[in-house]
C-alpha cells in the first residue's frame, strides 16, 4: 500500500455524519478527535450545517475546499453507499466505515457495493462496523471509544469492536500506552495483513496484539505475519479453539486438521506468540514492550522463598527456559551473597531471612555475570523485608538491568501493601508480576520471540513435478467427475514423483490371485479394490502375512464377504496384491489445500489408530528441511524414529524428502486436494521409506464415497 502511512498520519479528516447531538457516536468521533490533540484539519459533515463542537460542518464533503485524507462514515447503514460515493469522488484516500449493518447481518451485497465503488476511485475502507482508529503518531483519536487513550508502544488490530472499546479501558488500568489501536470489522478491504505491514516499519510500535475471529486471506496473512515477528513481538489472541466439525472431510488430514489445530500450527510457524487470554496477552504485551534481546537464555532464578522457586523451575520448563547450570560457577558467583543455610543451586534461595541490600547483592552478582543472561527474581513478603523497602530496590534493580541490556523481571507474592507497590512500580515500567507463573511466561515469551528470529528460516525446498504426467493419469478420473483416483493411478503418481512402494498387481479374479501371487512374492498382504470403499481396513477389505495359495484363497473370500456387509452392493473391481515389507515406524504423511491457507502438510504417527491417537502436527507448505524436522519433532512419537530401548535410527531423511515430494504435489497440481501416505513404513537410517498406502482426492464436485 502506498499511502497506508496517511491513515496513521493524515492531515485532513471528514467526519460524514457529525451528529449536533451530544452522546451520539457521530459527535463523540468529533469531540474524541479534538480532545485527543489532533493537529490536522477536521471537517464535520452534516446535512444541516451549523456547529458540531465548535466547528463549522459542511453540508456536503465536496464543499470543502481543502484535500481529505480520511473520513470517518457515521450515517446509517442505508446512507452509507451514497456517503461513500461521495467522499470517492472527492478523492478521499481511506474510509473508515463505523456503521452497522451489512455482512455481518448478511447484507452482503450492499458491503460488495461499497468495495466496488471506492475501488473505482482508489479510496480504500476500514470496516464496515468498526470502531475507528487511533494513532498516537497523529494524537488522533478518531473512534467512539474513551476519550483518554494513553500513547505508548502496543498496537492493537482488532476484529471485534466492543472487545477493541473494552482493551482500551484495560489498556489504561494495566498501564499499556498505545501506539495505535483499530478495529477491522467486516475486512470488506483492507484487513490484518495490510495493517501489519504498516506497523512493521512503524517506530513507535514495539509490541502488535491481534484479535482475531477469522481470516479471510491466509495465505497472505501469512506472508505479512512472518514478515512483522521478524522485526517486532506478535502477540495473537485467536478464538474459536473449538473443533470445527470435519466429518466430511474423506482424509484423516481433513479430519484431523480442525480448524484451530491449523491456526495454532501456522501461528507458530510464523512466529507469532499465541494468547489464550486478554489478561495473558496484556502481560506479554506490557514486558515484550520494554524488555531487551537476551544474549544468552542462560537464566538464573533468585528468591526468599524455596516454594516459590520449585514452581518457577517447573514454569521454567513449561515454557522452555534454560536455567543456568554449572554448579562450581553458580557457587563462585552466588556463595558471597547467599547464607550458608541457603543453595547456590539454581534457583538461587537467599532464604526468608534476606534483607532488600543483600537481595539486590545477589541480583548484582548475575547482572555482572557474562555467562547469565536473565534473571527472575522471587519475592515472598516477609516482615525483615517488608513492601516498602522491596518498591526502591526492584526499582534500582530494573534500571540497573536495562542499562547492561539484560533481561530481568520480578515475581512478589504477599498482602494489600505489596499489591499497592505492585502497582505504583508497573506505572514506572519495572516489570513485576503478583504471580510466578505470568511473570515467567512472560520471560518464555521474550525468548520464544527471539529464538524465532534467530532460528526460522522461510526460504523452502521443492521438488521438480511432472505436471503433464500427472495430468495423462489423472485424466481420465477429472473427465468423468472422480473425486478420487483409484489405487492404480495412485500408484502410477507415486513412480512420478518418486515414492517407493511395495511391489504390487491388481487381480480381477481368485484364478487370477493365485497366478500372480509369485510375481509379486510371499508374504503378501491382498486389500480391495472399490470405487466405493476408501478406508479399506473398517470394511474388512485387508488381509496380511499371507504365505500361500490356501492362505489367499481364504483371504480372497473373507474380504469379499465382509466388505459386502460392511456396505451391501459395494463395487468390488478385484483385490490388490502387495509384497509384504519389513517391518518399520509407521508414520501418516498427508498434504491438502485447506480453504483458508492454501497448502498445509500434515505429518503424525501412522497406522489404522491414526484418529484415536490423534498424534499429528501441521505446517503451512512450502517448507524447509528445519521446519519439516520441528514438525515432526512436535508429536509424542517422534522419538520412535530416533530409535527407542535400543533400537536402530531410522530413516528421518526419508520421511522429509517424501514430505518435501508431496508438499510439491499438492502445490503444482491445483486440482489435487488431498494427499494421504498412511502408513508411510520408515525403515533403518538409509533404508528409506515405503509408502504402504496411498490415498488421492481431487477437488471435484463429485461426491466422496466414504
Ligand atoms: N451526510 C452526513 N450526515 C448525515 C447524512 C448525510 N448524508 N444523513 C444524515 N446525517 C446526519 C444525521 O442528521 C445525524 O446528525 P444529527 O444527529 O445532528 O441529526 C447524523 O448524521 C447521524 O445520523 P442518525 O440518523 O442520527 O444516525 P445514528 O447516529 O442514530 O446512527 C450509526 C448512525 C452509524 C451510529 C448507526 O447506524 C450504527 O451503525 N451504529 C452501530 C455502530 C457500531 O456499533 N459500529 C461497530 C462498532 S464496533
């Protein structure tokens, strides 16, 4: 966006429905926008003329004489078009549409009007049903929310408006000055994304909080979300973590991927720091604003009280801190400060009996430590170290620590003084917290954010696809409205883009069996061919370990029997011969287009109980090797790969490549929906993988036979 700076900093704005009478939003915009201190121009319209807060209002925008940057539309939705029209042809640049009352109630088609018509002159809108905008670059406050809004460092992008009016009070109780705040309502035009990328380069901004509903362009909410935690902390409160009914979904990674277990996984894929809750994220927000890069995340914990220590050591570990561990070093640096009957293990227990002047010693000792690169200091209130003497020490602390750049941050548990010290030394920026638990995932957070950035790497790696030989196996299933393709043409994409499976012939009949049971060699497994059975082990269509021809004959007429009960009239077109493998790892691989974000690849342990162990995690495609890896290493199985109880490593290469392969896939053939290897069969590290069964959708409108 070109001018996107001008919506933070305009020098003109319109207010197109200045209402004359106090306490309606039309005039509460004015009076918040003159309040505020905004310097530039503002321009009351009004049908009526006369004086809205003491300024003339226009009858009508194109008689003003001057150029207007923004407008903030407060007529009622039926008006609004006309409204719009208007400020378009005057050549306002952005609109920030306040009123109610269109997709949101499914008035759908006026919103679409609204969107053409500004598009037509290259206005661009905020909303509709929004709340506003403020910017504390411009000390405008051009929303119906409270008139005081404190500047500072946060920025909140907000779907929900009543939730965005609600943050700014809270914004003010918890000391959180912003640098702007806007709601984006309906997204009819610009949405997150495009508010990111401004606030990416903005100075002021230290800290982004989001709150989002829904996303309406993944794809690209991803490209700016992994552009701004580069630069700044991503704060994401996303709700809706309820599972999304997937059951039409014909693919275990359509079904497992509800919605949420996406968002969260493209979340942290990106970078973004995700909240469960507005207190949660204020907290992030309010240390992330203020606290330096770590240099190390080697971490010390200081306290008075040995309780409160074993509960920041367990935090510690929920939210993956380092704590610093070299005994002999910890004791040279600790022991001066600590009584004999404390511990120079960290945590570092001064115990009950220390004086604010020997707890600030100790937290000298770390700070001047090289190898220490945070420290968490617990307080217990007791009556030799009272709240009193506590507020000048943490204070002195804090400063003492931002001026080396080294993270600290202060945990103090006690009565009603200490709550009231609390709260004067949070109004003075030293970070402390009334609870172990928030103020150490503030710390996990600091240095979650950072490992990020140092770590994550967005270029990816492809794999060449023969589209044209996909499109001549696939052809004949898109001609006739197949949503999936058959076991055969599976196979055939499979040799194309160069996953192995196991040898294998398709047999129409029992005679047939049992002649080309020695082409494809004992032990063998047989499973069904049906254009109408997709999960062939719940309809008894797999027998396995078959050693001869008296075995194949019963397997043959078991499968038949009991996938005719399992779906009665089932097409059965002949029974599949396998060579039966060695045994391995059973890992589930799939690759599908979700409808927000484009490609995602799923990776999980695999097998018949896939839905009942549910061990699968997700990534946006397209990958990187690292990324693939933290993918795979976030489910409870990863270590089976590793080899346990002495086994062997198996082939983790394998399974990344065959990722990496499908990932491809599904991005160069758009018609290709789903892709699922379940069981992709690992063997021993450089015996590769071998995909035991495969499973295609198209995106058709044909019908799943599932
Ligand atoms: N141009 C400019 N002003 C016009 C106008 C026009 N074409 N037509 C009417 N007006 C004036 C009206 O005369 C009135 O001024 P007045 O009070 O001095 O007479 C003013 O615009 C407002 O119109 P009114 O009909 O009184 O509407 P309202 O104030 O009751 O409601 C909205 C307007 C936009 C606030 C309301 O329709 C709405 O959408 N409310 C919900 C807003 C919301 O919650 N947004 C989401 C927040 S998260």
């Amino acid at each position: 966006m070109d001018h996107i700076n001008c919506l933070f900093n305009p020098c003109s704005i319109a207010v197109v429905g200045a209402s004359h009478t106090e306490g309606k939003i039309g005039h509460t915009i004015v009076k918040n926008i003159l309040d505020c201190g905004y310097t530039g121009s503002v321009f009351p319209i009004n049908p009526a003329g006369g004086e809205v807060c003491g300024l003339q209002a226009f009858k009508n925008i194109d008689e003003i004489p001057d150029p207007i940057d923004i407008a903030c539309t407060v007529v009622p939705a039926r008006l609004v078009h006309d409204a719009v029209l208007a400020c378009a042809e005057k050549g306002v640049k952005y609109n920030l549409i306040i009123t109610s009352g269109f997709s949101e109630i499914g008035n759908i088609e006026e919103e679409k009007k609204l969107v053409h018509t500004a598009r037509a002159h290259g206005m661009r809108i905020i909303g509709p049903n929004i709340f506003g905008l403020y910017s504390a670059d411009a000390s405008m406050n051009a929303t119906f929310g409270p008139a005081n809004i404190t500047p500072g460092s946060v920025a909140i992008i907000t779907q929900s408006g009543a939730l965005g009016l609600a943050m700014i009070g809270k914004t003010a109780v918890e000391n959180i000055g912003l640098s702007a705040i806007v709601s984006v309502g309906n997204k009819c035009d610009i949405d997150e994304s495009d508010l990111l990328e401004y606030l990416i380069q903005q100075q002021r901004t230290k800290v982004i909080l989001m709150y989002i509903e829904g996303i309406k362009n993944g794809v690209r909410f991803i490209h700016s979300l992994k552009k701004a935690t580069r630069v700044k902390p991503v704060i994401v409160i996303k709700s809706g973590r309820s599972a999304r009914g997937a059951a039409a979904a014909a693919s275990h990674t359509g079904s497992l991927a509800g919605a949420d277990e996406i968002v969260d996984a493209i979340l942290k894929q990106c970078g973004a720091l995700r909240a469960d809750s507005i207190a949660e994220a204020f907290s992030w927000c309010t240390y992330l604003a203020h606290a330096p890069e770590p240099a190390t995340e080697q971490t010390v914990i200081i306290t008075n009280g040995g309780g409160v220590g074993v509960m920041a050591t367990d935090a510690c570990e929920r939210y993956e801190i380092p704590l610093y561990n070299d005994s002999e070093a910890l004791n040279d640096i600790f022991a001066p400060v600590t009584p004999s009957f404390g511990s120079t293990k960290n945590p570092i227990d001064i115990t009950g009996g220390a004086t604010a002047p020997e707890y600030s010693q100790a937290l000298d000792a770390a700070l001047n430590h090289n190898k220490i690169g945070a420290a968490m200091a617990l307080y217990c209130e007791t009556a030799i170290f009272p709240a009193r003497d506590l507020e000048q020490m943490l204070e002195e602390t804090s400063r003492r620590f931002d001026e080396r750049g080294r993270p600290v941050l202060f945990a103090a548990v006690g009565g009603e003084d200490l709550e009231d010290a609390i709260a004067r030394l949070r109004r003075k920026n030293v970070p402390v917290f009334p609870d172990v638990d928030q103020a150490v995932a503030c710390m996990g957070k600091l240095f979650e954010h950072y490992r990020q950035r140092r770590y994550r790497s967005d270029t990816f790696e492809d794999s060449v696809i023969d589209t044209k030989a996909i499109d001549a196996v696939t052809a004949e299933a898109r001609a006739t409205g197949r949503s999936f393709l058959s076991a055969g043409e599976s196979r055939a994409i499979m040799q194309i883009i160069g996953i192995r499976m196991p040898a294998s012939c398709i047999a129409r009949s029992l005679d047939e069996a049992l002649e080309r049971c020695s082409d494809v060699g004992y032990p063998l497994v047989m499973k069904v061919v049906s254009p109408d059975i997709i999960h062939k082990s719940d309809a008894g269509g797999v027998a396995l370990d078959l050693n001869n021809s008296d075995e194949v004959i019963d397997a043959w007429q078991a499968i038949m029997q009991r996938c005719q009960e399992h779906l009665p009239g089932a097409r059965i077109d002949g029974i599949e011969l396998n060579s039966m493998i060695e045994p391995g790892v059973e890992t589930i691989i799939g690759a599908r287009r979700d409808p927000v974000f484009g490609p995602i690849a799923m990776f999980g342990q695999g097998g018949i109980y896939v839905e009942v162990m549910k061990d699968v995690s997700f990534r946006a495609l397209p990958l990187n090797r690292l990324e693939i890896l933290r993918m795979m290493k976030q489910t409870r199985s990863y270590p089976l790969l590793l080899g346990v109880r002495g086994e062997a490593k198996k082939d983790i290469e394998g399974v990344l490549e065959t990722i990496i392969k499908i990932g491809a896939l599904v991005r160069a053939i758009d018609y290709i929906s789903d892709i699922e290897i379940n069981p992709l069969v690992v063997f021993e590290e450089n015996a590769g993988v071998n995909a035991l069964d495969v499973r295609i959708l198209l995106a058709t409108q044909g019908k799943d036979p599932s």
